[in-house]
C-alpha cells in the first residue's frame, strides 16, 4: 500500500479502499476495491496487469509538479506528472510487467470558462497523455471533460473499472 | 401562488437560529455593545465560550501566552471574527445535513462551505489582497441556499440538470428558469430573515452573478472565484458539480490567472486538513 490517510470498509465480499485527493494507492489483493471520489478537474487514473493481478490508483490534483516542487517531493501523488510515474514505478515495484499495463483515466471536468483561465481539468489529461507517451503507454479507455464531477472504482479481481458521474456508474 | 413565491413563503417558516445566536448577532454588529456585554452573553454558552478560547489560540490567531479569558479571547479576535464563529457554530448543524434534492452526502454541503470560506482566504493570501472578517463567513454561507431548496423543499434537481445540460447554460440560470428563483437568492433571503449583515447577504446573493452586485463588489469577487475553485477539486459537488459560469470581469478585476487558481487550490487543499476539525464541533459543544 503507498498513500496517505485511506477509510477502509469491509463490504460483503470485498474490501473497500478509499483513495483520497493527492492520494494514491497500490494492490495485490484481488479481495480489494479502490475507489476515489470528487473527481472534479482532477484525474483519477488507474493501471492494471490483468496476468498479475496488480494494480493501483492516483487521484491527482494539478498537472504539473514544477508548481510546488516542495510539495512535489513530499507528495507525488499531487501532481499528474509526478503522480503517475510514481503509480507506474508503483505497480511495476508489486510484480505488474510494463507490457500487461492498462490505464484508463477519469475527470478533467472544467467549469463553464469562456477565458481559459479555469482549464485545469484539460491540462490534467494532456500532462497525463504526455507522461504515458513518454513511457510507451496508450489509454485503454477514458471518460474526461464536461462539468461533471465522478467516481472512479478499480476492482481488483480482474480489473473492472467503473465511473459513477449523476448517479450512474457504467464500465470503463 | 407560483413557485418562486411558494419558495419566498418557506424560507419565512424555517427554524430560526439557537437562541444565543439570536442574542449575539445583534449585539456583535452594534458599534455602541462593551466588551463587557459581549463576554457576558457569550459567557452564558459554554460551547461558544469554549470554541471562542480554541479560535483564539489558534496559530492564525495565536498570542505568546495563552488566552483563557473569554473576554481576552474576543479583544484578540475581534468583534467580526466572533460573530463568524457564532454564524458558523449556528449554521453547521443545518448545512451538515444530507441534501438529497442536490445529491449531497450528510456533510458534503458543509465540507464544501468550508473549504469555500478557507479558499476565499488563501484566494486573498495569494493575490496579496486584504480579506476583511466578514469574507470567511460569507464563503461559509454562500451555498446555503441549495439547504433550503434540496431539503426544506425537496426540489428535485434533476430538472434542473437536465434543463442545464440541454441548454448548455449554467446551473444558476436552469434554476431560475425552472423554480423562478435560484440557490444564491435563496441562500440571501435567509440570511437576511435571520437578521445577518448585509455585507454578508449581498455575497451570498451574488456570488453567481458578482456582476450585477450594486455593492462593494471586492468580496463578492473572491468567494465567486473561491467557489469556483472548490468546485474544481470536486469537494462537495453535488449534481450540478462544475456547471457554472466564472465571470470573466471579476477575472480580469483581481488579475486571476491560472497560476493564481493553481496556488490557491494548492494551498487551500494543506489548509483543509487542519480546518477542518476546527469546524467541525456542533454548535453548544466544546
């Protein structure tokens, strides 16, 4: 487990981990349930060797760790390009092979912003597809933009993702 | 009757604040009140006397020896910073409580009003601007509308999302449209039903609509970009989430950059953890 403070409940079958903002979380546990909720413009993003059985979640806040490198060095999970690194050496440090990774990413919502200044949500999923390209990785599924806000859940049995936004939650 | 004055009639009929509250407000806004009359009414409550000593030892607040005099605990604060604790110890227990009409968690609306009030500061802090006392609560209040609309009346803001996302038009105006009234206006008329200061209902009022507010517009501005922040970390959010409109004016007037929203959500998010609990205490207990 990697992370800050996490509420944990045990629900019939499975265990559930809740991933809090700048918080991150990796499981071997196929009994586990990773959720983060109040996806706003941040990005919640997980990755999953479904061989392994591996895989983990970062909800991250900002795009860019440059931005407070203090805070950066404490927390990677803060920031998108910090924070996804910090998963993918994650899981690859619990036995996850980099050629079975799948990452599916949620959020990046932005307000009704006709000046751009409020385009954190946008920036968050573009540093995202930059750090994935430069570790050779493709987005096998996601759900951004808009203005709503989302959960995202990583089951980690077999790696089902789902995404609640407004009351109904559909795979990803 | 319509809708919108079905609305009006309600707020008159809900539950008025507790009764030290009633007392204090009034009080606290009088220019002519002694601190002697003031710590002795307030000294009456010992949850307020208690939660005033936590406030004003606090390391925002913090002298080098310890305050353990109520009424010492008030010079340092502040007559303004007394009242807002008051308003928030009074407030709390409504707004704790589930919305379900907006699909907000018991709690949900209050985490969302308080990190509004912080985010209103920390905003202030990194534009180098002086929030007066009276900024934090207003950012505490500024939703309370949505209380009355999604609990009170039970509206169903289903309606509204949908009309919103239909139209692509702000949650705001979706209300309007649909109840004839929306959650700021809403949130105002309550305030001032409960006798708050006015610089505090015009915030509430118009912090979805900072441009048409006829009064100072400074603090107005800073909670409509502070709301705007919250609601980008997502804390809070019900279902109407980001679907607001930030006004490109108040933008332009505090020279809000995107460097500025980044900071502040930064430091807003540190400034949580340890606020947070300081709220956290229902009106009456320690």
């Amino acid at each position: 487990m990697v992370g800050g403070a996490e509420t944990i409940t045990h629900t019939e079958s499975l265990t559930r981990r809740v991933v809090g903002i700048s918080q991150m979380a990796v499981s071997t546990d196929p009994g586990e349930l990773l959720v983060t909720y109040s996806l706003g413009s941040c990005v919640g993003v997980t990755i999953y060797d479904p061989q392994a059985r591996v895989g983990g979640l970062v909800h991250c806040l900002l795009p860019l760790s440059r931005q407070e490198p203090e805070k950066a060095k404490k927390n990677p999970a803060m920031f998108t390009d910090s924070g996804v690194v910090a998963l993918i050496q994650g899981v690859l440090d619990a036995g996850a092979s980099r050629e079975n990774l799948h990452v599916k990413v949620a959020g990046g919502a932005s307000p009704l912003d006709t000046c751009g200044r409020f385009k954190i949500g946008e920036r968050n999923v573009t540093v995202l597809r930059k750090v994935l390209w430069k570790n050779d990785l493709m987005l096998a599924a996601e759900d951004v933009g808009g203005t709503q806000p989302r959960t995202l859940s990583l089951y980690m049995d077999r790696g089902r993702c789902t995404v609640r936004t407004a009351g109904q939650e559909v795979d990803l | 009757m319509n809708r919108r004055d079905q609305i009006v009639a309600t707020i008159e009929t809900i539950t008025a604040l507790p009764p030290v509250a009633v007392q204090m407000i009034p009080l606290l806004q009088n220019p002519d009140a002694s601190l002697k009359d003031i710590t002795q009414r307030l000294s009456h409550d010992p949850g307020l006397t208690a939660n005033t000593l936590r406030l004003a030892n606090c390391s925002m607040h913090a002298a080098r020896q310890p305050i353990v005099q109520v009424g010492d605990a008030i010079k340092r604060l502040g007559t303004r910073r007394v009242l807002g604790l008051i308003i928030g110890s009074s407030v709390a227990p409504i707004a704790r409580t589930r919305v379900k009409g907006y699909d907000l968690a018991e709690g949900e609306l209050w985490r969302h009003a308080v990190a509004v009030a912080i985010g209103t500061e920390e905003l202030a802090a990194v534009l180098g601007v002086c929030a007066p006392p009276h900024a934090f609560t207003a950012g505490l209040l500024a939703d309370i509308g949505k209380v009355v609309l999604g609990t009170f009346l039970a509206v169903d803001a289903q309606r509204i999302t949908t009309r919103a996302f239909d139209n692509g038009i702000p949650f705001d105006q979706a209300e309007r449209e649909v109840l004839g009234i929306d959650h700021a206006e809403v949130g105002a008329m309550l305030m001032a039903h409960w006798k708050l200061p006015a610089d505090i209902v015009d915030v509430v009022r118009w912090h979805h609509l900072p441009d048409q507010c006829a009064s100072d517009r400074s603090v107005v501005g800073l909670v409509h970009v502070a709301d705007h922040i919250c609601a980008l970390s997502g804390i809070g959010a019900g279902v109407d989430g980001l679907n607001y409109q930030p006004s490109r004016q108040v933008l332009e007037d505090l020279k809000v950059s995107t460097d500025t929203i980044e900071r502040t959500l930064c430091g807003l998010m540190e400034r949580l953890e340890h606020a947070e609990a300081l709220l956290a205490a229902p009106a009456g207990s320690a």
